[in-house]
C-alpha cells in the first residue's frame, strides 16, 4: 500500500479489497477444507476396506486348511467382488484356483487364474498365477496353445516381461514339447532353462536326463550343451 495514505484510507482500501476478493477466497477455502475432509474419509474407507479384506482372507486361508473347498469358493468370491481393489483379491484368486481344482473343476481355476495374472498389481504374483495356469492347461492337454502362449511371453509381447521366471516358463515349453513327442525341441527348452534357472534345477535336469542323449543331428551348439547338461 502506499506510503502516503492516511490510517483511514488504508483501512477503506482493506475493507474494498475485502468487498471486492471475499467471494472467492470464502470459495476457496470451503474448496481445501471440503477436499481435506474428502480424502480423509477416503483414507478411511480404505483401511476399514482392507482390514474387512484382511478378516475374510483369513477366513478363506483357514477353510482351505480345513478342505472346505465350497465354502473356501464362497468366499473368495465375496472377497473379489467386495474388496477388488486390495492385494487380497489377488491372493483370494489364487486359493480359488487351488479349491476348484480340488473340486475337479480345472476350467474354472484357469479362469481363476488368468484373471489373477491380468489384474493383481503385483507382478510376481502375476507369473504365480500364470504358471499355475499353464501347469493346468498341459494337465488338460493344450500344449501347443500354451508353447504359442509362452513364445508370446518370451519375446515380450503385449508389454508381458517374464523377468526372473524365465526358466519356469523354458521348462513348461519343455514339458509341453515332450508330451507331443517332440524330444528334441523340449531338450531345447529345458536347456534354455537351465540357463537362468536359480531355483529347481535339479528337477529340470533330472526332465532332461530322461530325455536320453541327444540324436545326431541336434543342432551343433545345442548339443554340446546338452552332452555339458547331461553328464553334470
């Protein structure tokens, strides 16, 4: 304000300034005080939302221990459709999976199960579920879908990264290749698997000894790898 003015003009210019700004501070502060109160009540509905959450996954985990497969189904429907927004979702799917398959429904844990691995926001529990997917489509007898779905994976279509279960799905491309009779092209794959795999080599190996030696004319760098594989 300027320097010059007298008391009384500073206090109209105020009360001007005041007649003039008011309507939109008053605005403006019922604005922040209505967003604060909002994302309190938010915050909120989202920890009353995940202890719920909590209590009935818990819930699930003890039918599943007690083998009440049907309640267990029940219940991770419940979950999924009442608190989808939580990681207990994701986990309550892959239980689901578990009891439809101890309730002879395999069609209905790859659903389960593929649902998982689109939506869980975890992307190790994604590859969980999509490996168990793929375990239970070779079970049904769709190898070559599954090997055209892993190929998809491998070269990272879709913006899918197979990260550290490369070799899980190298030794499902294997499993699948040996249950079509292709002995060669699993050897490939439980090779390649061998490669990255951090965990569970001895089982792969042991999938590739049983293989046999391989034949002649498997492809020169292949084979030597395989001769190196096999006589570990």
């Amino acid at each position: 304000m300027d320097s010059y003015q007298t008391e009384e003009e500073q206090v109209e210019s105020i009360k001007k300034w005041w007649a003039d700004n008011s309507r939109s501070i008053i605005f403006g502060v019922a604005l922040g005080l209505i967003g604060l109160f909002s994302w309190q009540s938010w915050q909120e509905k989202t920890r009353t939302s995940t202890l719920e959450a909590s209590d009935a996954y818990q819930q699930l985990v003890q039918m599943m221990k007690g083998t009440k497969f049907d309640e267990a189904i029940l219940v991770a429907n419940e979950i999924n459709e009442k608190y989808d927004d939580t990681p207990y979702a994701a986990l309550a799917g892959l239980h689901k999976a578990k009891a439809q398959v101890e309730t002879a429904n395999r069609t209905g844990a790859v659903e389960s199960l593929e649902k998982v691995a689109k939506t869980a926001s975890n992307q190790s529990i994604q590859h969980i579920a999509r490996v168990r997917a793929f375990k239970l489509r070779i079970a049904n007898g769709d190898m070559s879908g599954v090997i055209a779905d892993i190929d998809s994976l491998l070269a990272e279509e879709d913006g899918l990264n197979p990260g550290e279960f490369i070799s899980q799905y190298d030794a499902l491309k294997g499993d699948a290749y040996r249950l079509l009779g292709d002995t060669e092209k699993a050897r490939s794959a439980y090779i390649s698997a061998l490669r990255t795999a951090t965990m569970g080599r001895q089982l792969i190996q042991l999938k590739l000894d049983n293989l046999g030696p391989p034949a002649e004319n498997f492809a020169g760098a292949n084979k030597d790898a395989a001769v190196k594989e096999t006589e570990k």
